[in-house]
C-alpha cells in the first residue's frame, strides 16, 4: 500500500539544522509532488513547501525562504526537508504530504517526526 | 498570499446533530478546496477534495460544497468518531495556505 514513512524525532539547540527524511513506498515517486508541514502543539497547519520529485523543483513558503531546502533521492523514492537557524518557533510536528492531482490536496501523510529546539 | 478563514473556530454538538462549518477564502478559488479531519494526537486525514468529492473510504455523511471563495463542509448526522479538529485548505496557489481549524466537541 502507499505508505510515506518519516525520520525519528530529533532535539535540537538553537542555531542548528535539522533534517527530516520522508520514504515513501507502493507508489511511482516521480509523478507525484510532495509537500511538508507543520504543527506546533495546539496550534493549526502551516504549509511549508513543495517539490516536484521528478524535476527537483521546489516552492518554499514566503516566510522560511533561505532557511529551508527539499531535496531528493530518486534511487530510494525519499524525500528530505532541511531547515536551518532553529529557533524555540520551529519546535513542531513536520509531515511529508503526498499532492494527490491538479486539486492539491493532500492524499497521504506521514507519520509525522517531532522537532524539539531547546537549549 | 490566499488567506482561509474557517467558522466557527470550536462547537459543541451531540450524537446525531448536523454540524455545518464554514471556510472562506479571501480571493476566488474556484473549486480547489479540500477538507481535513485531525483526530487528537493523528495524522490529518484527507475528507473532501475539489469542494465536494468525496475521498475513497470516507462515510457518505460528510459532503462538502461551494465555489468562489465559500465553502461549507457538513457532518449530517455526527457519530462518537467525528469529534476532532477539522481543516480546509486551498490549492488555487502556493503558498497551500489552511484555514485555522475548527474543534467540534461533545455536548
């Protein structure tokens, strides 16, 4: 079945990167786009951005721009998103999503990986 | 930037009830709308996608409608398994912008 499985949580200091792996199965990697975002405890959705697996094109959202890279691997269908200069803000669940077709929504979801950023 | 805005933000409902909840977009979206359900402590789960259909294996009680820029999703008679947070977001444009979420609880 179409799975997308993420990375293991991750505590961070301030300052830091981290990067968050999404592996996916039981689907062709290339055709479908893949999106990322977060939640911070209690709180809402916050897309991050999107990448077109086949040509490593990527949309970041305005307000992570130069802080935040999609990349790519094709030979292990895996997805990672790498964020930089974490502050206590970034502390949140990150999901890989997978973009369903021309609608956008998002089909299937990771499990989800817990970045806390504390000193 | 398209800016969602879902009402209301939490309620209170029975087993039973019908629940309507609302989310507006501030610029036109056409049909590019799609309905989220979050369960305490899950992953979002896809419900509706182009405003109105329905994803495989979701029960037909949830419908969703609207164009433009308002949109409705409705439980027509909730069960013990609604109880969740439920999100629209738009896919007109990037940034894939959600609205804030709306908490349906038990009356």
């Amino acid at each position: 079945q179409v799975q997308l499985v993420q990375s293991g949580a991750e505590v961070k200091k301030p300052g830091a990167s981290v990067r968050v792996s999404c592996r996916t199965s039981g689907y062709t990697f290339t055709v479908y786009d893949l999106n990322w975002v977060r939640q911070a405890t209690g709180q809402g959705l916050e897309w991050l951005g999107w990448m077109n697996p086949n040509s490593g094109h990527t949309d970041y959202a305005q307000s992570l721009q130069g802080r935040v890279t999609m990349t790519r691997d094709i030979s292990t269908s895996t997805a990672y998103m790498e964020l930089s200069g974490l502050t206590s803000e970034d502390t949140a669940i990150y999901y890989c999503a997978r973009d369903s077709d021309y609608t956008h929504a998002f089909d299937i979801w990771g499990q989800g990986t817990m970045v806390t950023v504390s000193s | 930037d398209i800016q969602m805005t879902q009402s209301p933000s939490s309620l209170s409902a029975s087993v039973g009830d019908r629940v309507t909840i609302t989310c507006r977009a501030s610029h036109s979206i056409s049909t590019y709308l799609n309905w989220y359900q979050q369960r305490p402590g899950k992953v979002p789960k896809l419900l509706i996608y182009g405003a109105s259909d329905l994803q495989g294996g979701v029960p037909s009680r949830f419908s969703g409608s609207g164009s433009g820029t308002d949109f409705t999703l409705t439980i027509s008679s909730l069960q013990p398994e609604d109880f969740a947070t439920y999100f629209c977001q738009q896919g007109y444009g990037a940034p894939r912008t959600f609205g804030g979420g709306t908490r349906v609880d038990i009356k």
